[in-house]
C-alpha cells in the first residue's frame, strides 16, 4: 500500500521522505480534495499501526481477522491507486 501510494504522490511531483510523509500527504492532496475516498486514507493508516504492532509489539500480536481485513482494504487501494496512475499524465507533458 505504501509503495503504492508512495508512486502516485510521485507521479504528481510530490516527494513524500517518510511513511507519516506519505500518509500525510495522500490525506492533504488527495483525500481532502475528495479525489480519494476517505477510507482509503484510513485504510492505509490502519495498514501503519497493524504493521509497527505486528513488527514492534511482542505482546499484542495482529489477529487473524485484522490481518484478512487489511489484506482486503490493501487491494481495494491498491486497484484504486493503479486506476488513478493509469489517468495520470507524465510530469512535464502537456
């Protein structure tokens, strides 16, 4: 998701340097503006804190059930992501 995500602030010239980076600026640039649904923007902050506690927190582990959720919401924006790089037209070209 972040790959993703991180491609498309690319693709429009915006250079996030971190993960809160890119959240961030997919929020302002894109959900803000309704140009992404808001629910992907949560999507993909629910995929950070699943993935800092499932790599940092030993004693709280992601469930079963979280894991399938995020797995969908993970394709769904990522398909979101790639229709929206398709309409996109190289930096610097008219």
């Amino acid at each position: 998701m972040f790959s993703a995500a991180h491609a498309f602030l690319l693709s429009k010239g915006i250079r996030p340097t971190s993960h809160g980076g890119t959240m961030g600026l997919l929020g302002q640039h894109f959900v803000k503006t309704k140009e992404l649904d808001a629910k992907h923007g949560k999507a993909l902050q629910r995929a950070y804190h699943l993935r800092q506690r499932g790599d940092y927190e030993i004693y709280e582990p992601v469930k079963r059930d979280e894991a399938r959720l995020i797995l969908n919401e993970a394709k769904e924006f990522i398909s979101v992501v790639e229709r929206m790089l398709a309409q996109v037209r190289p930096l610097g070209k008219g």
